[in-house]
C-alpha cells in the first residue's frame, strides 16, 4: 500500500506543481537563454537511481556550458576540483555559476524541472539526494562504514526533497549526509514525506544552507 500511496502522491503532486510552476519555469528558461550561450538544462552526468539503475536528471542550467566535464577534466581547473572533493563534492564560491544560476540555486529553482522525473517515475518528491556514480564510489572508499547506507539508499527512488535537504543543504556533511537518506530509505512512512514536504516551502523561500 505504501509504494501504491507514494507513486499516486508523486504523479498527482507533480502534476500539479508543473501546472503551478509553469510560468516560474518558462521565465527562468527565458532568463537562462539571455544570461549565457548554452542549453536551458544542466548538462551533466547520469545519477544513481534506485537499485542502481543509472538515469537522466532534469535541472536547469545555473553554470557555464559543459561545467562538470571541465571540471574534471580542464588542467587550470585542477585546484578547484581538487577543493570541490575535499568540500564533499560542494563549492560554497563556484566561479562556474552563472549571475542566474546563483538565484535559482540559492532558492532551488534549478530542482523544478525535476518534477519531469517524478512524473516518469524515475524520481519521488520526497526521497533521497540524486547521486552520481563517481561519488557513490569515491565516498565509500573514503567513509566505509558509509558502503552499507548507500545500499540502503538505493533500496528507493531518490527525491527532489529529502531529510538532508531540510535540514541544513549543502551545510552538511557528506558522511552525515548519507545516514540521513539512509534512515529515510530504512523508516520510509508516508506521513513522514508530508512533514518533509510541509519544511521544504520554507527551504526554498529562505535559501538556507544553498551554495
């Protein structure tokens, strides 16, 4: 009854919130298209869906083209990437955000278009933060007793909100992190993605904890 519950929550929910949203999304596409050259969404690598199955994530663009390959792979970007790993894959002065990016980061409009996922299926409202297979890999190695929480993890459909995201963003760490979405994923209630959803309007509106 709960996954029953909880696609028919995300379908609906998602619906609505796109219908809402619509016109905050075609302005922010606008704003994208005069701010910088480049595509409205992010162009970035696949994440780590449930059951480990790799997926596409919509988000819309707040950094120059083609941010996260040059990232790792541009050598005068090196000491940059080298601090994004050591912040737990977090830059809070990103010289690759663009003058729009930083708005709609701070207040998670860049998350909208993840409403699509939701909507597809491969993504829930509420649920754990999206990850990306280099990290899962690198963190486990760096936080083994974290190896058995990401399995946990990806026992459900990541989310657009979640407990971390309510709960200080990108202020906490990656290994706290982790158990976080864990604990989520172990004591998953229906009532408890209502409360984390009725908390995340006030997220938004304030940016708190966004870099």
């Amino acid at each position: 009854m709960y996954e029953i519950i909880k696609r028919s929550l995300d379908f609906f929910g998602a619906l609505f919130l796109l219908i809402v949203f619509s016109p905050t999304m075609l302005i922010v596409a606008i704003a994208i298209i005069l701010d910088t050259d480049g595509p409205i969404f992010a162009d970035i690598p696949d994440r780590v869906g449930k059951n480990h199955k790799m997926f596409k994530l919509y988000k819309f663009r707040s950094m120059i083209p083609n941010a996260q390959n040059l990232l790792m792979t541009d050598s005068r970007l090196k000491k940059l990437f080298c601090e994004y790993k050591k912040n737990n894959y977090k830059l809070k002065d990103d010289p690759r955000v663009t003058r729009v990016g930083s708005f709609i980061r701070k207040h998670s409009i860049d998350e909208f278009p993840q409403l699509i996922n939701v909507l597809i299926g491969n993504m829930s409202l509420v649920g754990p933060r999206p990850y990306y297979e280099f990290e899962v890999k690198e963190q486990t190695e760096k936080f083994p007793v974290a190896k058995k929480a990401f399995e946990d993890v990806l026992t459900v459909k990541p989310g657009i909100t979640g407990e971390w995201q309510v709960s200080g963003r990108s202020e906490v760490e990656f290994d706290k992190r982790i158990f976080l979405d864990a604990k989520y994923a172990k004591q998953k209630s229906i009532i408890n993605d209502i409360v984390i959803l009725l908390k995340t309007p006030l997220v938004v509106i304030t940016g708190k904890g966004a870099y």
